[in-house]
C-alpha cells in the first residue's frame, strides 16, 4: 500500500494542481492523482482573467469573489514565477468588448450600466476609440466598452508551471483516474482508491476533477454538489510569427453571438467559445469550428490571413448558480474544489488559498464561505414543467 500523505488530490487541472501547490508550500505532504495532469479543460481553455466581463446580471456575489480573485493574481504569479523561474504569460492587458451592431451595441450598453452599478471599472468606447485600441478590428465595429481590469494567463504556460512548482514542492504526481473515495468505520474520508487498483491515503481528500467530480463512487447519496459539462470549442490561430497581434483581449458581439480573442505575446491568438450542452462529448465539429472562425473574422477581418494551428473542445464544469463548490462536505475529511464553470483560471489562485486555509483552520475564509458546498438549488425544470 502506498504511503500516506497529508493530502491527496483526485484530479490534477487547474484547480488541483493549483491547490496541491499551495498546500505543498505550506509544508503539506501531498499527492496528485490524474491519468494526464492539466491536458482536460485547462488545456483548452483561453486563460482570461475576467472579473468585468464574465460578471452577469443577478450575480453580485459571484462578481465580488470574481473582484476578490483577480486581486490574488498578481501575488499568485510572481510567486510561482519566483519559485519555479517559469513565465506563466500572466499579463495586465486589459480587454474590450465591441459590437456589430444596433443591438449588440445597446446590449453593451445595458452591462455597462450594470457593472457601474456595481462599482466596476469599464467606461464606453466610440468605433473610433475602439479601433485606436486594437486596429485589426473591422470597420464594421459600432462602438464598445474598456474594462483595463480583465487580464489574461496563457493557460499552457500555467498548467506546465504549476507541474513543475509541484514537483519541486516534492507533491507526488500519479498517472491513474480515482474511481472512489474509501471511509473508515465512521464514515471519515481515508484516501482514494484508483482504477489501476491502488489505494492512496490521506488525512485529508480533495475532490478536484472537473466534471468528473460526481462520478467519484464510495460516498452516501447527495454528498457531491451537481457539476454538468458545457462544452466549449476553442480554436488557436496564429497571426504572426512573434510579439502580439493586438494589444486587448477583444470580446466581441457578433450579432447576439458571444467571441472572444486573446492575442499571446508569441503572435498566436485564442479564439473562443461554444457554450454547448452535449454532455460529456468532446469531439470537435465542423459546425463549431466554422462558426467560431466566422464570427472571429466579423470582428478582425486579417483572420482570414492567419495559420489556422487548431481547434480543440473541453468541458466546462457548471453549477446550477454558475458558482463553485470549494470546501467540506458531510464527509468528514472530504473537501471538493469544483464547479468553476468559465472561470477556472481566475478562480484557481483562491480557491488554492481557500483549500490551504480550510485544511490548516477548519473554515473556509470569505468570500469564498459565501457559496457552501452543500447550498440547495430549486429542482430543476423538466420537459412536462414546460
Ligand atoms: N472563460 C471563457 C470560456 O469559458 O469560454
């Protein structure tokens, strides 16, 4: 049997890697169990660091943890950048959100007057301002919005960081999937039992695999929160051969059609996101690569001219509030970190902190308390109820 550790990891994405870092900073002995660590939905994902442009109507809360986590970045990077010599590509960018038209535009409009409402920092742009930030954007542009807040990462940089911060740390990384969580006569968490049949113990068990969280067996009925997937295609072009195409994060509304893309300081540019409810289906579709690219080239026409490099799809793992799920469940010793929907990467430093927090204290520290694992949701419509 293999040793114990303080902690152990099921799942190594963004969220548990980034939290078996910090638990390994803090001087806890910890393992990460993962068939192939940071390659799900964190390879995927475009990085943005978005606390003003993925704030939506009648989530206050969820804004001020989204304000809360971007504080957190700036600490977060230089720290793993000190402690491993790796740029994560964190960079202070800043984003713009444009539209094509009459009602893109007045639809702007209505979030801004919602994010000033809330204190937020985003101001209203002409066509002519919008173009003087970022010159690639079409002529066809009808005017915008500046949020200087909205950062981004490049998530890869990130992800192989963090492998290389947790395996300096001494965090073990084991190739294997858990299947279930093992109890002791009590019903306390033990460790995790894999499917190669290994059993890893642990005086605390974290549950951080995504969308695959629910799936996890060995535990009571209704211990693990509802986690679904939305499947995102992300498509990586690249527009030229080195330093950024542009200089803002461009969200565009394409037509009532949400895009966005993140141009890297390596010339190449992120252009996302279906938002798909297919299950737990990640195959890539025609459809979705052609509606990704047309919507993109709308916005800057040179797409047309750059080196298509790939498209990939991932699965997003969504709560029924669009919230996460960090902290204890009824089992004791079982903590979950999930549920973070579009905004793993920018959640992923306090949500960290968070875990490490709850391990050494026993409580999970604001403003993450605000949304408890064991929160109650309405039952959920169905086809009859329509
Ligand atoms: N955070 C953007 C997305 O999930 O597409």
């Amino acid at each position: 049997m293999a040793e114990t550790t303080d902690v152990v990891f099921a799942g190594g994405g963004i969220i548990g890697l980034a939290a078996a870092w910090e638990a390994a900073q803090r001087g806890l002995s910890v393992r990460v169990v993962d068939p192939a660590p940071g390659r799900g939905a964190a390879w995927v994902a475009a990085g943005m660091l978005a606390p003003v442009t993925e704030s939506s109507f009648g989530e206050e809360a969820l804004t001020r943890l989204f304000l809360a986590a971007s504080a957190s970045w700036p600490g977060f990077a230089s720290r793993l950048k000190t402690a491993t010599g790796w740029d994560t590509g964190f960079r202070a960018c800043g984003a713009i959100a444009v539209a094509l038209d009459a009602s893109d535009r007045a639809q702007i409009d209505q979030l801004l007057d919602f994010q000033h409402g809330l204190g937020l920092e985003a101001s209203r742009l002409s066509a002519t301002d919008c173009r003087s930030l970022v010159p690639v954007l079409s002529p066809a542009v009808r005017g915008g919005a500046l949020m200087p807040g909205d950062h981004q990462v490049d998530n890869r940089a990130l992800v192989l960081s963090l492998i290389d911060g947790c395996v300096r740390a001494g965090v073990k990384l084991t190739s294997d999937r858990v299947v279930s969580v093992s109890l002791d006569r009590k019903g306390a968490a033990t460790g995790v039992v894999t499917e190669g049949g290994e059993i890893y113990l642990a005086g605390t068990v974290v549950l951080a695999a995504g969308v695959d969280t629910p799936a996890i067996g060995g535990l009571p009925e209704g211990v693990l929160p509802p986690v679904r997937p939305v499947k995102g295609h992300v498509a990586r072009l690249r527009a030229q051969p080195d330093g950024e195409a542009f200089s803002h994060t461009v969200r565009g509304l394409v037509h009532g059609h949400h895009s966005y893309l993140v141009p890297r300081a390596d010339g190449s540019v992120v252009v996302g996101a279906t938002s798909e409810e297919r299950g737990y289906d990640t195959t890539v579709q025609a459809g979705a690569v052609h509606s990704l690219l047309d919507d993109a080239r709308l916005l800057v026409p040179a797409v047309d001219e750059w080196e298509f490099v790939e498209c990939i799809a991932g699965l997003r793992p969504a709560s029924p509030d669009n919230a996460p799920f960090v902290g204890p469940t009824s089992v004791p010793r079982l903590l979950v970190a999930t549920g973070h929907y579009r905004n793993g990467f920018l959640l992923a430093p306090i949500t960290a902190e968070s875990v490490a927090t709850y391990i050494a204290t026993g409580s999970v520290p604001p403003p993450l308390d605000a949304f408890p694992v064991d929160r109650r949701f309405p039952a959920a419509r169905t086809g009859s109820d329509l």
